[in-house]
C-alpha cells in the first residue's frame, strides 16, 4: 500500500529552449519593419514584442504569434 500525502504538492518543471544569439539579435530588431521565414512561409511586418519563446509580428494591423522554433531566419527590411 502506498501512502499519499493530501497537502503535497506536485513538482512540476518547466523546460525552455531559449537560443540566446536569435533572443539578442531580435531584440535589436526590436520596433523596426522586419522580414522572417518560417517553416511554413515569410512574413514581414513590424517586430512589436519579443518573449524567451515567441515574437509579435504586426502585419498590417494584424498580430501574428510565431514560435522561435519555427523561426528559419529574420533580417532587417527595407
């Protein structure tokens, strides 16, 4: 028989994988008209927020929330 505690609470980790050099090199995008492929297509808009593990691109008026894992490649455009 196994005792359980009621009042124990359960560990619970969270795990992120956060690539420090596309963190640095968006924040410095940051507020300026980008473009950025992803595994499914590019966008360009404007970089409006950056998190550890997504972007906000403002295309148009509209927010598109891309995962940085599906990030390909980002570059300043003109």
């Amino acid at each position: 028989m196994v005792k359980v505690n009621p009042n124990s609470q359960p560990n619970v980790v969270f795990v992120s994988n956060v690539e420090s050099y596309l963190y640095q090199q968006l924040m410095r995008l940051n507020g300026k008209h980008i473009a950025v492929q992803t595994t499914r297509s590019t966008l360009q808009g404007i970089l409006t927020m950056l998190t550890p593990d997504h972007i906000v691109l403002d295309v148009s008026g509209t927010p598109f929330f891309i995962r940085n894992q599906q990030i390909v490649w980002v570059t300043q455009a003109l």
